[in-house]
C-alpha cells in the first residue's frame, strides 16, 4: 500500500478528477472534458508547485474531506469556501500544508459552484487517452469519487507557491457572454434573433458539466423539421424543442440534431463553470461564424 494516496472521506455532492482534458479526439465521439473552470485549476497547481497539466479534483458547491496517507501541500481556489486541517481554519487560495492523517475539509461554498483542490504531486490515476479527466457523458476517466475512494498521488516535483492569497475573479453577480451568431442562426426567426441578444435569461438548476442550461424566454424556430446530426464544438448554444439556449461545456455531446444559434467566446467559458443557479444571463454579439 502505497503512502502517497488521497482517501476520500466525504465525496461531496460531485466531486471528479479533472486536468486539461482529451481534446482532439472528437471524431471519435470523445468530448474535450477537462476542468470547467481551466485557469482557476492551472493557478491551483501553481500554488501547489506542480505544472498545470497535473491532475487536480472539480468540487461541486458542498466541497470534499480528504486524509493524505503522507504530508502534503494542498490548494484549494475557485469559488469561495471554508477550509479547515483537523477542524481548524486554514486558508483558501494558497498552498496549506497538510499532515500526514490529518483530515482536510473543503466546505459549502459562499458563492460560486466550483472548486478546485490541487495536491502536490497531483492526482496520479491512470490516463485514459492521454488525460486522468472524469467525463460525465462517455463515462471516460475515473468515475466520480465516492467516500472511501483511494486516489494514488505522483511525486512532488516543485516547490509552491509563497503568497498569502492568489488573487481570483469573484463567481458572477451577472454572466455576461459574448457570441458569434451562428452557423444556424437563420432557422431563428428575426424576433427570436433580438430576444437572444437583448432579453436576459437565468442559469437553470439543470446545468451540469455538459451544459449550462437557462431559463426565459423562448426562441421561436423560422422553419420547421430537425436538422441531421453535425458537429458540435465548446461553447456551442444549442437551442433544443423548448425553445431556451443551452451552453456546451467540456463533456458535451460531440454531435447534435439540434440548430446552433451561436457560439460562446471561449474566454468567457471559465466564468460560467462558477455562474449559481439563478444567475442573470446576457448574451451579447460580437460576430458570426
């Protein structure tokens, strides 16, 4: 039994190993999946000493509680939350050392959905395609943890970060996402066309790892059938029967029957992994495809 290991004491509500994930592989009906939130997880491993491709582990809103079998430096970032070692407060957004048995705890989040907890070393689970990444629709990567999981950890091979707290964006007040209309735009009739760029929507509590789903007004389709399978990219918005835009995220499906009125820029794609349930949405023009 080896001491570099993690033991998963409490899951949390969705708790998946993530890293840059396994682009290029979409003609084989394989998502990009990955950390939603790609930056916050590249700093997490900054703090911690390790490269940014190295594994780290995706918290959804209640966090986690783990026990290294070894001492080790632990950062947790993303959204806003509690962190204690053995019931004592420790800090969020920097490395914190961890002993060997103790218990980390990774709590509810104060706003915002996602964290992300980088352990030096990183999460050495075995790659699938070239990534250690969990992807919720092909079933790809380790499946979710659950309590008891032991996750085996690599060898530490930097030295973290020295700072009190890494400056972070806050979650969203309001998602604001730009667009490039396109490339089915014109199965849209004119007035769902203005309703998408001007009527704000919310973030459903529906939304997942594959899709931010939301809530509002309808888009009215200017011609009726389904269109044949194609291909879909990050960032797409899908708008299915109900009429209300879906945003792909990294385990999206690679293909899809329903239009795509536009596409996300992807540098707004990070922002919307920490956008809560309820969270005002504007989608904004800037182009088209």
């Amino acid at each position: 039994m080896t001491d570099r290991a993690l033991v998963v004491v409490r899951a949390g509500a969705l708790t998946t190993v993530q890293d840059e994930g396994r682009p290029g592989h979409a003609h084989l009906g394989v998502p990009r999946s990955g950390a939603l939130d790609a930056p916050t997880a590249a700093l997490a491993n900054r703090l911690v000493g390790n490269p940014p491709a190295a594994a780290v582990l995706e918290t959804t809103v209640n966090g986690c509680a783990l026990r290294p079998r070894s001492t080790v430096t632990v950062a947790v970032a993303g959204a806003p939350c509690p962190v204690t070692v053995d019931g004592r407060p420790a800090a969020w957004g920097t490395a914190v050392h961890v002993p060997a048995g103790a218990l980390l705890e990774v709590g509810t989040v104060v706003s915002g959905v996602r964290g992300y907890v980088a352990v030096s070393g990183g999460i050495a689970v075995e790659p699938v395609l070239g990534s250690r990444s969990t992807d919720l629709l092909s079933g790809l990567g380790p499946p979710p943890l659950t309590d008891g999981t032991v996750l085996p950890l690599g060898v530490p091979g930097g030295v973290h970060a020295r700072v009190d707290v890494a400056p972070q964006p806050a979650p969203p007040a309001e998602l604001v996402l730009r667009v490039s209309l396109g490339p089915r735009d014109d199965w849209f009739t004119r007035e769902a066309l203005d309703t998408f760029t001007s009527r704000a929507y919310r973030v459903s509590p529906a939304s997942n790892r594959i899709g931010l789903r939301t809530e509002g007004p309808t888009l009215e389709r200017a011609r009726p059938g389904e269109l044949p399978s194609e291909g879909m990219v990050l960032g797409a918005v899908q708008v299915p029967p109900d009429g209300r835009p879906v945003v792909f995220l990294a385990d999206h499906p690679t293909t899809g029957g329903y239009p795509v009125i536009a596409v996300v820029s992807t540098r707004d794609l990070p922002i919307a992994a920490q956008a809560a349930p309820g969270t005002p949405v504007r989608f904004v023009a800037v182009g088209r495809r």
